[in-house]
C-alpha cells in the first residue's frame, strides 16, 4: 500500500476538530496522513506540499480541497523532480490544474459552478424583492448546484465552457441598465481567481434582469473583512438583498441575523444552517467530497496514504468535503 496526500491549508489536522500529523486515520484502503491548512495562503500551500514531500517520501498522493491547493502540491512536485510519480487530485477549476489534467500530471478535478453561484443567487434576490415571488424550498433550505467531475476526456469542452460563461460575464458587465435598478451584493468568502466565474455570473444577470449586482471581493480574507463589508452595505441604506459566501459560521451568525433581520440574505458557497439565512444557494459539499473520493479510488484501487490540504478548516465547506472525501474512501 503506497501514501497519498490530500491538499488543504497550513496546519495538519486528523479532523475538523483539530489535532497533529501523528494522528493518522484508516478509510477503507487509504491511510490518511493529515489535514494541512494554509489560510488561504499559497505560498503556504506550497511549502506544506514540500514539507510533506520531505516527511513522506513514498507518498502516493496529494489531494487538494481549494483550487489552488492541488496546483501548488504540482509545484512542489516539479521542484522535487517528482512530478507523474505522485498523483494529485483537485477540486474546483484553476487553470493550471486543467493544464495539468490535459498533460496528465493531474488525474482530475470535481468543479464546482461559480458562475451559476453569481447568476441563480442575484436572479432569486431580483425575484423574492421585486417581483415578490414565493420560492418552494426543499426542507433543508438548500438550493443544490450539482458538482462535476472533470478528466483527461472532457477538460477541453470545459475550458471552452469557462471561456464562454466569462465572454458573457464581459458582454453583461458593459451593458447598460436601469437608472433606478435595484442593486444585490454578492459577497466572497476571500479573494480568489475562483471568484472571477462567480463575478461573470453576476454581470449576466445584470443584464438578463436589469438589476445592479454590486460583486464584493473580500480581499482581507477574514471574517473581519467580511464583516466590515456587512455592516458597509447596511449603512449605505440602497441595497436590497445579499448573497454571503460565509467564512466562519460560529463566529458570523450573530452579524447574520442582525443583517438578515433587515435585508433579505441568503448564503452561497458556503453555509451558516444555524443561522437567519433565507436559503443557500451552491454546491453540496458532502456529496462533492464523495465524488473526488470515487475518482480517487477509481485511479488507485489499491488504496494508499493520503495527505488532505484545504484552505481554511473552519469554513463550512472545506468541513464537509473533507467528511465526503472520508466517508467515501471508507466505503466499500
């Protein structure tokens, strides 16, 4: 049995809960070394790639939570002349990663769509506030925009997908809109290429619903900066709705529902259940974690040791790729 290494940020935990690289755990016929966490952070990223390249030399594997993570796992890779000896698996869709599928230095990717994250979020906002449209919600309150998985076999149609959902995002941005359009905020969780889909998304929608989609970048990648951008859009007093990509749900949910108790407020990309939150919008991240866990053991059916590098681990999301990730390689 080989090792493989699953890419998220900085520390290394053996849960959610936390914890050191000592802390192995078994799922079916994967050894799972850790989870490194780098705080969004790639330069991080990268040196915990090479750290586990050092401390694990036989590894397997590396498996990336965040669309950075597996590129800098690949970057380490090259440096340690270890590049195709290693397999990397990825998530969401950056671009060096889809060069890498097509060169076969990377065995896939499951991609999220950010695009539609940014459509659907401020066409549901325009309907529930100005068209006063009631919605039929599922019970859970959650609106599912289905993962994808992307290989050697289909990465170029998704590229020239990519390529058109940004023309389009483009054509929207210059169009012209209504003096008196009703403005949505589309907020992030950091600042991320990740996000420019998302963006396009929203400019579309600009377009098709001549609404003002106000895209705010949250380029201090906190929960402070995101918060301050909460209360910016509350004091500006002509918004009518937001759509919150939720960094921390523990520490945020009090802002939340002080903001949602004025505005309509959903949440996309990632979740706060517990909170106000009309509904959220996105990719079900459990069962997106059970699908790169399936082309993993599609391309290592012996199994292997496995090193899982995310983001930020208190963020909803990575949580609950890494729980589907788990339980699917547990599975038989």
């Amino acid at each position: 049995m080989g090792r493989v290494a699953v890419a998220a940020m900085g520390t290394v935990l053996a849960g959610c809960g936390g914890g050191n690289e000592a802390e192995v755990q078994t799922a079916g016929k994967f050894t799972i070394l850790g989870t490194q966490t780098d705080n969004a952070d790639r330069s991080i990223a990268k040196k915990n790639a090479e750290n586990t390249l050092v401390k694990y030399p036989d590894i397997d594997a590396m498996v990336g939570l965040w669309a950075y993570n597996a590129p800098q796992c690949l970057e380490a890779l090259k440096d340690a002349d270890k590049l195709g000896k290693v397999k990397v698996f990825s998530f969401d869709e950056d671009p060096a990663a889809l060069e890498a599928i097509k060169d076969g230095s990377c065995e896939g990717t499951v991609v999220q769509n950010p695009f539609q994250f940014g459509y659907q979020a401020m066409k549901y906002l325009k309907e529930m506030v100005v068209d006063q449209k009631t919605h039929e919600l599922p019970e859970d309150k959650q609106i599912s925009i289905p993962a994808r998985t992307i290989t050697k076999e289909n990465v170029e149609a998704f590229q020239a997908e990519l390529a058109a959902n940004l023309k389009a995002g483009e054509e929207g941005k210059n169009a012209a809109r209504p003096a008196d359009a009703p403005k949505f905020a589309f907020i992030t969780n950091v600042a991320d290429p990740f996000w420019s889909h998302a963006e396009a998304g929203c400019y579309k929608a600009e377009k098709d619903f001549g609404i003002v989609a106000d895209f705010e970048m949250n380029s201090a990648g906190d929960v402070a900066g995101q918060n301050k951008i909460l209360e910016n859009i509350l004091n500006k007093g002509d918004y009518k709705g937001i759509a919150l990509s939720v960094l921390n749900p523990a520490n945020q949910t009090g802002l939340i529902n002080e903001t949602a108790a004025k505005l309509p407020l959903i949440t996309h990309d990632s979740d706060a259940p517990e909170s106000d939150r009309l509904f959220y919008l996105g990719t079900n991240n459990v069962e997106a974690g059970r699908r790169l866990g399936k082309l993993v053991k599609e391309r290592m059916p012996d199994g292997g040791k496995i090193m899982i590098f995310v983001g930020k681990i208190d963020q909803l999301n990575a949580q609950q790729r890494r729980q589907g990730l788990i339980e699917e390689l547990s599975a038989e």
